[in-house]
C-alpha cells in the first residue's frame, strides 16, 4: 500500500440481520430515497405559490404515483444494467438476471423507467406529464445521495488511481493496493448534493410555474455531473473505455445533456399556466 493512502473504512455491507432476514445498505438506500422523496415531493405540491395557483397533481395523486415509479426504477435499472454493461454475461447466464440481490443497477436505465412510469400515469390519471416529470426530477438527487454513499459503504465503483496530490485517496480492498479516487463521494457530491441545490434553486424561483423546465435542467446538470464524475471513475471491467477512450457512463450521459438543453429551452418558450388536477387533457396535449 502507498505511504499516502488512507485506509479504507470497512463496513459490514448488511445495516441489519436478524436470522436469516438481512437489509443491506443498498436497499436501505433506495428505502430511504423514495421515502424521502415522498415527503420532499408532498411538501412541493402543497405550496402553491410555487405552481402560481393549485399544483397541477395532488399529494394523493403522488401517493398511488410512489409505486409505479418504485417498479420503474427497479425494472429499469436492472434493464439497464443488463444491456449497457453486462450483456455477454447474461446472454450466458439468464437465469442471474433476476437475481437482484447481487447487485447491478443502471442510473441511466433507471431514469427511463421512471420516464414510462411517468408518462403511463400521466396518461391514465389526465394530470400533466410535465409536472409531474417535474416534480419527481427535483426529488431524484435525494435517492442518487444515498446511493452513491451506499457505493462507497459498500467499497463497489471505486475511482481511477490518484498521485499524491489527492490526499484523500484511499485504497479500496477489493482494487489492489494502488490509492483510488473515492469518485463514489465525488458523485454523491454532484449528482446528489449540487444537483439537489440547483433545483432547489431554480424552484423557489419560479421554474414549476414552467412545466419542463426542471426536467430538463434536471438531464442537463445530471449528464454533466456524471461525465466530470466519470474522469475520476474506474471504468467497469467488462467494458473499460470505449470510443474515444470515453466511459459507458459519459456515453449514456452526453445525449441527457443535449436532451436537457432543449427541454429547458422547450420549456422557457412555453409557459403553461398550471391547470387544477382532474381536468380532462387528450394524451397528445400532456407534455404541450
């Protein structure tokens, strides 16, 4: 080991086990998330000088909402997982697929299935696609935070190697002996914190009143967060770097940005006025 690395802090990667029923930190991280996230969410939706009148959901809407999303995000960060970065494996192992406990989640895939989830609810309850988009961006950088520092607890995406300019390196147990960035705290910092606060920002000054416009400064700063992040980043080792020495996370990350800059330029030229819950909109008129 380097003379200046800091040890790694092991931790017991299950939070709590009693007999043979065990919680890991990983799932108490998306417990927690989405529990958060409710209630951040509920907060939003009952204040209504920040929708200009009634929010286009009501907290009751958001409550039956909870669960489709929770199945999007598993279905789709599992999806992810599989066709992104492991899909030889599990062409050979199909099997392995559903098993969820030994880990494999994709960001990327996630954020899709919350997009169906979304759009399908949106559709079926005629409340406004883009709000409710809205509304559940703002709250995502709240689940990233705690996933990340799961990751870290977990000792799992540990970052490139670092030179002694990085005090803070560490040498992770399962990465050899070299000092590694913690990118897991780097991203939990950007993708969780400042994003979190960028958006906290933009709603107190008047961005719901714009359906879109969080969801697209959402893509924007949650693809260039990801692809800072992903220079101090270990590529995964079944796939190492790609095109151009780029890593599968800058890939997926790049079209979210370009994505996003249009939705916020979409958004800022549309100004909907927020419209009460329950108002009968064709499928067609939701994200307009």
């Amino acid at each position: 080991m380097s003379l200046f690395a800091i040890a790694f802090p092991v931790f017991d990667p299950v939070a709590v086990a009693i007999g043979p029923f065990v919680i890991r930190w990983y799932a108490l991280a998306y417990i927690g998330g989405i529990l958060l996230g409710w209630l951040y969410a509920r907060m939003l939706l009952q204040r209504e000088r920040l929708w200009g009148g009634p929010a286009p959901v009501t907290p009751v809407q958001f409550d039956d909402f909870i669960l489709w999303v929770t199945i999007g995000i598993i279905l789709g960060g599992r999806a992810g997982y599989v066709l992104f970065y492991n899909l030889d494996f599990f062409i050979a192992h199909p099997a392995e697929i559903f098993e969820l406990w030994k880990g494999g989640m994709s960001f990327h895939g996630g954020f899709m299935g919350c997009v169906v989830a979304v759009f399908l609810f949106g559709w079926k309850n005629k409340v406004s696609i883009a709000s409710l988009g809205d509304i559940t961006c703002a709250v995502g950088p709240i689940g990233l935070f705690l996933g990340r520092i799961a990751n870290f607890i977990n000792g799992e995406l540990w970052g490139r190697p670092a030179d002694s300019s990085v005090p803070w390196a560490m040498a992770f147990p399962n990465a050899g002996p070299l000092p590694r960035h913690p990118s897991q705290l780097y991203e939990a910092g950007l993708e969780g914190l400042a994003l979190f606060v960028i958006l906290a920002l933009m709603i107190r000054a008047g961005a719901l009143k714009r359906p879109g416009l969080i969801i697209g400064a959402f893509l924007a700063f949650y693809g260039l967060a990801r692809i800072t992040s992903e220079f101090f980043r270990e590529p995964d080792p079944q796939l190492g770097f790609l095109w151009g020495g780029m890593t599968m996370g800058m890939l997926l990350s790049v079209p979210m940005v370009i994505a996003g800059l249009i939705v916020m330029l979409w958004a800022r030229r549309r100004a909907v006025a927020p419209q009460p819950s329950g108002v009968s909109t064709k499928p067609g008129e939701a994200l307009k």
